[in-house]
C-alpha cells in the first residue's frame, strides 16, 4: 500500500497527459463516447481537457496575482460556465 501511496505522489501531470499511450486511451474513449452518447463521459473528458490546456497556457509557476493567475481563473471560470451549461441547463 505504501509504494502504491509513494506512486501515486510521484506522478507528474504534465508528463503523464503528455504520454502517447494515454493520449491514445482518451481518443478511443472519446470516440466511443461520442458513438455511444455517454454525455457525462464526454463532458468529463473536456473538462479535464481543458483545465489542463488552461494551465498549461496560464504557465502557473508563483501564486502571484499577475496576468497569469487572472488568465488561469478566467479560463477555468468559463470551463464551469460551458459545464453548467450542458449538465443542468440544456436539457436533451
């Protein structure tokens, strides 16, 4: 359980979202999802898509307020605006 723990801490995500075999596992399970209608599945995926491609395009390295955090901030703000909007508001 302990090495698990020791696993779990050490992972870095930049470098796992940035592996090819977890890139291809999220394209097929997108694809399936969108062949499947799962919405939760699809919205999940964008989500976590996009507060990654956020960051990553925020460059986040101090907790300063600079442009950086209000880009950070606006961006995940407008992620849970589109969230909102397909989970609660659109209905099907």
């Amino acid at each position: 359980m302990k090495e698990a723990v020791e696993f779990i801490a050490s992972i870095d995500i930049a470098k796992l979202a940035a592996d090819p075999r977890v890139l291809v596992a999220t394209a097929v399970l997108a694809v399936v999802a969108v062949l499947m209608r799962w919405k939760y599945v699809i919205l999940l995926i964008f989500g976590l898509c996009a507060i990654m491609a956020v960051a990553r395009y925020a460059h986040l390295r101090n907790a300063e307020l600079d442009t950086d955090m209000f880009i950070f901030v606006g961006g995940t703000l407008a992620v849970g605006f589109v969230l909102i909007y397909f989970l609660f508001i659109r209905g099907d």
